[in-house]
C-alpha cells in the first residue's frame, strides 16, 4: 500500500511538471528561418555567425558537375578559386575578376553585356566563403580555348594516364580534352602539362625511394646481422635494385 502511494504521489508531481511546461508555452508560435536570421534584429557579429551556420559546404553533383546557389560556402580561397576555375571551363566561360581581395571576390564573365555574374565574401571565421550574390544567365557563345585550361589543370587531369602510359602523345591527350572537358588547346601547353605531370610523378619516386631507405634502416635495427643493399643509378637518387638477406 505504502508503494501504491508513493508511486501515485510521483505521478502528480509528474502532472504538474507537464502543466507547468504547457503554461509557459502557451501562446507560443514558432518563427521562421527568415525570423530567426533576419538583418534587421541582429547585430552584425552575430549576422555572421548565422549565415555561417546557415551556410551550405560546396559539394559536386552526381558525374562531376559544378552548380552553385546563394548561400553555399567554400572552406577556403584557394579551393574556392580552383572550383570557379573548373565551373569556367565546365560552362566555357571566361571569368573576369572585377574585385579581388582577402575579403571579397567578385566574378563575371567577360562578354561587355552577359548578365553572369557570382560575389563571394569571407565569413567571421576568416577562412570559410560564401556565395552572397548569384547570376547563372549565360548569352555569350561557347569558348572552347579556354586560358583556365592552363599547364597546371591539365597535368592534374592527366598525371595518372602519364604515369600508366609514359609514351602516350600530346595529341591523345587533346583528344582526350575536347571529348571529356569540350576544351582545345595549343600544342605547347600540352607538352608542358605533360612535362608538369613527369615532374610530379618524379616527386612521387623520389618519396618512395626515401621509405625504402627508412625500410632499410628498421630491418638493420631489428634484424642484426641481415644483410640489406641497395643500389642506385644516375641521375642520383634514381632506385634501380635491392639485395635483401635475413639472418637465420
């Protein structure tokens, strides 16, 4: 009986727990995005702060393709740049920068009357941007040789085919470029970005061969009495060939 008694007393406190939160509710309406980040009724700082929470990370569509909308963030300049630079020549356009600094960025395409136009400004964080002002319309014609195709785009497009394929010519590589990314270019950036990708893939080389040495000096300290050699050729430090014993 006693817990009968108890357990109906804490069901009343319960009650009026509940009661307690319905009266301060009471007359309550929920807002709106557009209430709770409204200009007008907030100050500056916290302006920020909201469209930053509000913010949407840039993230490519399914196959690729860029789209943008007001409101969606890049974690940094430098990712922001080389995004607008693959838009461009997505949508072969010609991006002019009217206004560049580490505050603001604003696009346009250089056609003297087409309406394309993108204003990105740096959020309180002072790393991450936003897209503040948006214009998609395009009236310009097509540009197929397209200068945001430089050396280094395309040596990033084609450092693995490079890599599989050392001999494959400058002009598989234009083929290439005006069936996937509908771009023409001169015959001298092609062979430079193909000399970027050697560069690049040398730089690769020459960090595995620096873990092969460190390879070399684990089995020496835990395997003494291994025997462990390597061998090199020009040009220096080129790997050419190992000899690996370990002691029974």
């Amino acid at each position: 009986m006693k817990m009968l008694i108890m357990g109906m007393m804490g069901m009343m406190g319960m009650m009026g727990m509940i009661k307690e939160c319905i009266d301060l509710f009471e007359g309550y309406q929920s807002k709106s995005d557009d209430e709770y980040f409204s200009d007008s009724k907030l100050e500056p700082d916290k302006v920020n702060i909201a469209r930053l929470i509000k913010g949407n990370p840039f993230k490519k569509l399914a196959g690729g393709e860029i789209k943008f909308h007001v409101g969606q963030t890049f974690d940094n300049a430098v990712q922001m740049k080389e995004i607008f630079r693959e838009y461009a020549i997505q949508q072969g356009v010609v991006l002019k920068r009217v206004k560049n600094d580490n505050v603001r960025q604003t696009y346009k395409c250089l056609g003297d009357s087409c309406p394309l136009r993108a204003h990105r400004s740096r959020m309180i964080d002072k790393m991450t941007f936003m897209i503040k002002t948006l214009v998609e319309e395009h009236e310009c014609h097509r540009v197929y040789n397209n200068k945001e195709a430089n050396v280094k785009w395309i040596a990033s497009k084609f450092e693995n085919l490079v890599k599989t394929n050392p001999r494959v010519s400058v002009k598989e590589i234009a083929d290439l470029l005006r069936k996937n990314y509908r771009v023409l270019v001169d015959v001298q950036r092609l062979y430079n970005a193909k000399k970027g990708a050697f560069v690049g893939f040398a730089k690769d080389h020459a960090k595995c061969f620096d873990l092969l040495r460190r390879y070399v000096y684990m089995v020496n300290q835990s395997n003494p009495g291994s025997a462990v050699h390597i061998c090199t050729q020009q040009p220096q430090p080129t790997f050419q060939r190992m000899f690996l014993s370990f002691e029974d």
